[in-house]
C-alpha cells in the first residue's frame, strides 16, 4: 500500500505585518519544499495576502485559509465565504482553530464550516484538543466529543478531505509543548475515535499535532507520538526554523 504523504502547516495567525513580508516569508518556504518526496507544506496567511500569493500554489507547496464562512455568499459583514476562498487556489481551510472557538464558534457552527469547506473540494483542518488535563482523564471525552460533533454529517465519502489537528490549549504559544509519549496515547485515542465513528474511511485521515511545536521537538513528535504531520504557530514565521522543520518531518 502506498505510503501517504507527511503535511506540515504554519499558521501565520494575525502576520506578517506586510505583504512585502508575506511574499518573502511564502517564497522562501516555497523555495524549500522543491524536491520534497513525502510531504505536502501549506502555508496559512491572513486573508489579505492570499490573493497576491495564489501563483506559488504548486504541489507540494499549498495555501490555506485561517477561516472561512459557510455560507456561499451574502449580507455577511467582514466575511469571507468558502465558494471565495475555493475560486483563489486555497486548498485547505483551518476550521476551529481555539483562538476561533475563543471568540465564540460553537460545535455547532464549525460542524457547518467543516461541511461546507469539503463540499467546496478543500481540505477542512478540523482543531480539537482540551483546555487542560485533569487526572480522570475527562479531557478524552472532551477531545471526543469535539471531533464526533465536528464531523457530523460529514459524507464519509468526504472523509479523506478531513484532516484532524489535534492542539491541546495549554501547549499553544506556550514554552511547554506535550511529550512525544503523550502525544501517543492521544493519537493512538483519536484514531479510535475516527474508527468507531467512520470505520476504514478513517484509514484515509492524517492526524496533525500542534502546540509549541519547533525545530528541537519537530522529529520527536512526529516519529515518536505517530502522527502525521505537524501545525505550526509561532516557528511558521521564522522561515528558516520552519524550513528546518518541514525538511526533518520529510526525513521521517
Ligand atoms: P504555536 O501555535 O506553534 O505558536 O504554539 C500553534 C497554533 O496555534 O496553531
């Protein structure tokens, strides 16, 4: 069976502060990924930027989206619909992401957004992963019950258009990122969840990490909590810190 390919995503969140910054920032990456046999690299800038960088979208470097609209088009103020970001070579849309669900996206709301991205033809990044972690282990519930609600409804045939990154709140912009060990239960935990809920179809889904990730824990992560890929923050801005990232993750 075909191996599939490793991804790596940088979120740039509210960066660069210009598109002179954003253009050299994306050329360098795109730069780096020539040549790479095992992983796809997507860059996530803000809306802004995404247009004069749609002619560096090319296999194996890729835009995406920090959000989207689920609906097509309409009196939405300050909005950008999926139908938009699908007609400028975005390719995968992160859904969910806490910083999101912190100003108040409800499951709810990023269940339409996950259906509406894949019914586009793009790729949904689907964020979970809990606030804390308690000694019960109630936080699995939590992490399950985010994923179950993310994916409701979601046509199974869709399913290889899901990619779950998998980003515990307390790691994210902090200095404490999660133990490769750690990291293994939880994603060994997620793909239980996916198979229960949608049998082989989960075969196809990659489970990404995020939080604190950068060039000395990159490898570990990856190898070592067996998850296929990365979402980067922080380290996304710093282009030879996130190329070094990108190239240790295709050596895995
Ligand atoms: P960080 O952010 O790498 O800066 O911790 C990750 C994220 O929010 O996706």
């Amino acid at each position: 069976m075909k191996k599939s390919k490793k991804l790596v995503v940088g979120n740039w969140k509210m960066n660069p502060q210009s598109l002179d910054e954003a253009k050299k920032l994306a050329q360098a990456v795109k730069r780096a990924t020539r040549g790479l046999k095992k992983t796809d690299v997507v860059v996530c800038p803000p809306f802004v930027f995404l247009s004069p960088l749609t002619s560096l979208s090319d296999s194996p470097f890729f835009l995406g989206a920090q959000n989207a609209n689920y609906e097509a088009q309409g009196p939405f103020t300050g909005e950008v619909s999926y139908t938009e970001l699908s007609d400028f070579k975005v390719d995968y849309v992160i859904v969910g992401h806490s910083e999101r669900r912190k100003m108040g996206e409800s499951d709810d709301l990023i269940n339409k957004k996950v259906r509406a991205v894949v019914g586009g033809g793009m790729i949904a990044i689907l964020c979970v992963g809990e606030e804390a972690r308690d000694s019960n282990g109630d936080f699995y519930n939590f992490i399950k019950h985010q994923i179950t609600s993310g994916l409701k409804d979601v046509s199974k045939k869709m399913l290889d258009r899901v990619v779950v990154a998998y980003e515990p709140l307390w790691a994210i912009g902090a200095r404490e990122s999660m133990s490769p060990r750690d990291l293994l239960e939880t994603s060994i935990f997620i793909k239980k969840v996916l198979k229960d809920l949608c049998g082989t179809f989960s075969d196809s889904m990659k489970i990404l990490y995020g939080g604190d990730v950068d060039r000395v824990n990159a490898d570990s992560l990856v190898r070592d909590g067996n998850v296929s890929g990365l979402l980067v923050g922080r380290e996304s801005l710093r282009s030879k810190d996130f190329i070094e990232i990108i190239k240790l993750v295709d050596s895995i």
